[in-house]
C-alpha cells in the first residue's frame, strides 16, 4: 500500500514538473506485485532520510502505462533516478537501500 504523506503518488499530469528541478527517483509499481510491495518500506525510508535533497514518488504502473512506455519501464518494481528531468540512472528489481544511496552519492 502507498503511504501518500511520504511518498506521493503521482500521475500523468504534473509528473514533468515534479522531475524537472533537482534530483528526483521514481518508483514505478504495480499493488498486486510483491516486490514492490517488499520495496515499499525501503523507498519510505528514502525519502525520509534525503529529505530535501532528492524528492521521491510513486507511479501506478497500470494507471499510467504512457509513462511507464515513456521511460522504457517493462518490468516492476523499477526505480527511475532524473536529473533536472533527464533520466540519470535506472534500477530495477529488488535492491537494498545502500543500493540507492551509492547511486545517489554519483549524482548529488
């Protein structure tokens, strides 16, 4: 489940303008994907610990497939890092928060 007050989800409208200053990682999942469910915590704690250095969200890959097609996502869970809109790096699969941090680390 998507705990919005930390991670917000986001949708088609407003997801250009969320990315385009800074960085910004973009959890793209599915609810009925157990990965990503397994993830949910790890990116929570993501958000909470680079707060106000890297915002965080989320994007329902089956309420917004176009995005999903746009930035190449095929298979869930699937982090997608941007840099002032422009896609930096991408993870996909079940990782450990040391994962994400060493790549943020490349690009903060």
């Amino acid at each position: 489940m998507v705990n919005n007050d930390i991670v917000p989800e986001l949708t088609k409208q407003g997801f250009d303008k969320y990315i385009k200053e800074g960085l910004v990682l973009v959890d793209f999942f599915a609810e009925w994907c157990m990965p990503c469910v397994m993830m949910g915590p790890i990116v929570d704690e993501l958000a909470e610990k680079f707060k106000g250095r890297i915002k965080v969200g989320k994007i329902n890959l089956e309420e917004n497939s176009d995005l999903a097609q746009k930035y190449d996502v095929s298979s869930i869970p699937n982090f997608v890092l941007f840099k002032n809109g422009e896609v930096v790096e991408q993870l996909i699969g079940v990782h450990e928060i040391e994962d994400f941090e060493e790549i943020f680390k490349k690009f903060m």
